[in-house]
C-alpha cells in the first residue's frame, strides 16, 4: 500500500462518496436513501484493507448532484482522484475502481431494483472508472 497525503485521501473519499450520491439520486425517495446509502457502506466496509485505509479518515457529507453537474465536476474528480492512486500504485487504483464499481452497483440494488435511471448512473460512473 503507497502513501497518500490528506489531501489525497480527501480528493478520493469525496469522489467516491459522490458517486454513490449520484447513483442514489438517481431513485428518489426518502427511504430509499436509507437502504441505498446502507449498501453503500457494506460495500465500502468490504472492500481490501488498503483501499479501506484510503477511505479512512475526515468526515466528508457527499454532495448530491444533477446529471449536469455530475458531468461537469464528479466525473473528472473521479478520473483525478483514481489517476492520483493511479501514479502511486496500479494495484490500488484497480481495487478501488473495482469497490467503486461493485458499490454503486449495490446502491442502485438496494431498493426495489435497478431503474432505468438508475442503470445510466451506474453506466456513467463505470466509464468514468475506465
């Protein structure tokens, strides 16, 4: 497991949690945030030890957004944050692009299935990861 500033750790642990917002936005519902932000968690409790100490750390609340300004800033502050991880550790960076894939997949699961919405989220979030 590679070093990461605070900062660095901070540009990851925000990006991923907005990606699952982003998912999770993406079926309305009060409660449905709840079973949506639950399976977001066992997700990332799941995941390898150094990715779960690379999302340790500060509390960061996820900033749900519209599609538009998914594009404009969660996208690339995903691409930024793995491309970081990415020039410290290649084996890192593929385990979290694998976490993130398998929880925003979670979330959308997690209540009454996959809408339609629901799966373009997901969509946009694995391309990001690529």
């Amino acid at each position: 497991m590679a070093e990461y500033t605070e900062q660095e750790q901070e540009q990851v642990r925000r990006a991923v949690l907005n990606a699952l917002a982003y998912v999770s936005k993406a079926d309305p519902g009060f409660f449905a945030a709840f079973s949506e932000s639950a399976a977001g968690a066992r997700a990332l409790a799941a995941a390898p030890e150094g990715v779960r100490s690379l999302l340790t750390g500060g509390f960061i609340l996820p900033e749900a957004q519209s599609p538009e300004e998914f594009d404009a800033s969660v996208v690339p502050d995903l691409q930024a944050a793995l491309a970081a991880v990415e020039a410290k550790d290649p084996a890192d960076a593929q385990a979290l692009k694998d976490v993130i894939g398998t929880a925003v997949q979670q979330v959308a699961e997690a209540s009454k299935g996959v809408s339609p919405e629901e799966q373009q989220a997901v969509e946009k979030v694995r391309a990001a990861l690529v």
